[in-house]
C-alpha cells in the first residue's frame, strides 16, 4: 500500500530533529574536551559583529582564526574543530525565527530585511552638484576623443577642466544647483511632514547648504595650472604624476611664489564668502586652508623668519651638548646633560646665561622685523605659535646695552693680542 507525502514527512521528521538536538558531547575526542568546546564556541561568537545580517558560511569565512586560538590549539585546528560543530547543527529556521524579522520588517515595510540603506519611494531625490552636472555633460564627450581612458581617468580630466572654468560659466552651474536645492528643500520638508517616522541620513540635511564662492586654489594647483598650458601630449595622469615630481623637486623660494599666490587667493575666498552669507544666512564656508604648514613655513622662512634662540643657559647649553652626546642612548641623553650641567663652575654657567641673554635680544629684534613683512592677519597667528615671552622694552635696553659692553671689550681685548703680538715681532 502506498504511502501518502504526509505520511512520510511525519516518519522523516524525526529524523531532522534528532540530527537538530545532537549533543555537543558526541563530538568530544582525547584532545578537545567538552570545556574546550565551549571556549572555541565562545570565541567564535566574539568575533561576530553586534549586530549581524550577513549570511554565516560568509561570517565564517571572515573569521581571524588567529585571534579565536587558545591554549596549545593552532588556527587551523580550531577552524577544523568548529566546522566539524557545524555540521552537527541545523541549517534551516523556523517559523518563529522568522515571524521576528517579520515583525521589525513591518517598522519599514518598504525596505528588505536585510539591506541598510533602502530608500523610502517619495523620498525626494538630491540634485547633482554643479561638478557632477558638468561630469554628466563632458564625460561622453571625453571618453570619444580618449578611447583609451580608464574611467578614473575620465573622472581627473573632467575635475581638472571644471577647475580651469571661469566664473561666469562656473555661475551657471552653480545658480542651476542653488535653484533645485530650493526646490529639493520645499520638497523635503513636505516629505517630513508626510511622513514623521521616517528616518532620513544626515547626509540628505547636512550638505543642503548653498555651494556659495569657488574655493581658494592651492599652491600646486597654480603651478598645475602655469604647466598646464606648455604641457606636452599625454593621458591625464602621465601628466599629473610629471607635474608632482616637478613640485616636490622645485626649489623653496620658486615654491614661494605659488604659495603667495594661494594666501592672496585665500583672502579672497573669505572676502567673498563674507559677502555671500548676507543673502545666505545658512551658509558655512570652508574652514581648511589651501596653504599645508610645511608650505606657510616655507613663506615664512623666505620672509626672514628668524630661528627661535634658547630661552636659559640651560637650554643653549643643551642644544649645544646634544650634538656631542652622540655615544649615550637617545632615552639618557638629556639626564646626561643634566648632570654634565650641575658639574659646571658657577663663572662658565654665567657665561652660557649671558650668551642666551644676547641671543634673545637679537632674535627679538630679528623677529620685529619679520612681523613688519608679514601680511597683518597673520601676525597675531604667528606669535600665537612661536609661544615666546618677549622681554619687557627696559630689559631689552639693559641686554643692548650688555651686548654692546661685550662687543667693546671683546674689540679692546683683540687689539691688545695684536699689539702684543706686534712687540714680540
């Protein structure tokens, strides 16, 4: 007679779930003992993320066995072992198991479980910066006359002429984005109020603000821009790579004029943006300069900036034995110095306070100046970095007048060794 299906999937069932409810004990062996066992399992789950949607043959495959090893087990034996447990449980899940993911599905009926990021279906659509409509418009264009071009090329040949555009047509893309910006704002806050519980990425509020004045140029793109122009034939990066070699190879004062360029166009990006936030009160210009410290310390130094002297006898002493200390490791050289210091004659440490004192008055001066050819708005910036307690204007006069004794002495003991030396002739 004849079986029906239903009457053999209730004689097969047993036999899943017999297979389901194995215990870990049956695959105890003389090395892994049942302890054992639940430490590799443990461990096992400490290296799964809180939490966790991806699919576990490939959780698996992601696991650093090197971290989940203990006691004398290798990598290779623990990934054996919990394969082996793998085996041993079920693959399937119950209706239960999947009446809870239905449940947190139902908060957001329009995405699938299992992806983040699914859009609500009137969530309105962001516009396209001014560079990307650009990107849309020349990239067919640029990928006809360079056949050869990857598409990352593509992408460096179309920023590099969006750059060079000028303004008049840059302010066409611009006002076009600004426009559907106000447009995608009306729409937005109609989406909010439509929809209250629906939550929407920070970056959908956060970059809605208006693109406003080009930004400053850096010292780099101004030489990449003077290059340019005699640059011979060749893909777009060929001629990057080139024109990067040639910057990092230019000498410090031809970089100068690059840089001077950069500040003057600094300024005048926060001029601007001064002016645009009248009639865009919710716009929030760039803080990041286009001048990198390196280069703003390069400017500074072809500007005369003078080195920062000793501020004690101590210290000059210090930088002094640092070059001679070379035999003592780095981590004891300055305890070295210390006790070389303390041995020293009262008269010799006087002498290295007074040769700190000269040097200070010198660099003050030296200093002064320098703050006379920098541009004003970088002048309170500079002695805000260089940290320095000048001395009072009377201290000043009592080391001027101190440098200048010793000058003197220094000038009448010469002419006495000469004329000594004149006699015993």
């Amino acid at each position: 007679m004849t079986k029906s299906k239903k009457h053999v999937e209730e004689e097969t069932e047993p036999e899943e779930s017999a297979l389901a409810v194995v215990s870990i004990d049956d695959i105890v062996d003389q090395e892994w003992t049942t302890e054992d066992l639940q430490v590799l399992i443990e461990a096992v789950e400490h290296q799964c993320p809180r939490v966790d949607k991806t699919k576990y043959t490939s959780r698996v495959a992601k696991i650093n066995w090197e971290e989940v090893k203990f006691k004398d087990f290798t990598a290779e034996e623990c990934k054996e072992k919990f394969s082996q447990i793998l085996e041993r449980l079920r693959k399937f899940r119950t209706l239960s198991e999947l009446i809870v993911d239905a449940k947190e599905w139902s908060k957001k009926p329009w995405t699938s479980y299992n992806k983040k990021h699914d859009r609500h279906p009137d969530l309105p659509k962001k516009p396209l910066t001014p560079y990307l409509r650009f990107y849309v418009e020349k990239s067919k264009a640029l990928r006809s006359k360079n056949p050869t071009f990857s598409m990352a090329d593509v992408t460096r040949e179309a920023a590099s002429k969006f750059k060079a555009l000028s303004e008049k047509k840059r302010k066409k893309y611009n006002d076009d984005y600004e426009r559907e910006m106000e447009e995608w704002r009306q729409k937005m806050a109609e989406f909010r109020e439509q929809h209250p519980n629906v939550p929407v990425s920070k970056s959908s509020s956060s970059k809605d603000a208006p693109i406003g004045p080009a930004k400053a140029k850096t010292p780099f793109d101004f030489f990449k821009l003077k290059k340019l122009k005699n640059a011979e034939e060749g893909t777009s990066k060929q001629l990057y790579i080139q024109l990067r070699k040639e910057w990092q190879e230019l000498s410090s004062k031809k970089k100068c004029k690059f840089i001077e360029k950069s500040l003057k166009d600094e300024r005048r990006y926060k001029a601007e943006c001064e002016e645009y936030k009248k009639d865009h009160p919710t716009f929030s210009p760039s803080t990041k300069s286009s001048i990198s410290k390196n280069e703003l310390e390069m400017l500074k130094i072809k500007n005369g900036k003078p080195e920062k002297p000793p501020n004690s006898g101590y210290g000059l002493f210090s930088r002094t034995m640092l070059k001679e200390v070379k035999d003592v490791p780095s981590k004891e050289k300055m305890s070295e110095i210390a006790k070389r210091w303390k041995s020293l004659p009262e008269s010799v440490k006087q002498e290295y306070n007074f040769n700190a004192a000269k040097m200070t008055a010198k660099y003050v001066e030296k200093f002064q100046k320098y703050l006379d050819s920098i541009p004003e708005e970088l002048r309170d910036q500079e002695m805000c970095d260089t940290r320095m307690k000048l001395p009072s204007a009377k201290k000043l006069d009592v080391l001027k007048t101190v440098s200048i004794a010793d000058s003197s002495t220094r000038s009448i003991r010469t002419a006495d060794v000469d004329s000594d030396e004149e006699d015993s002739d």
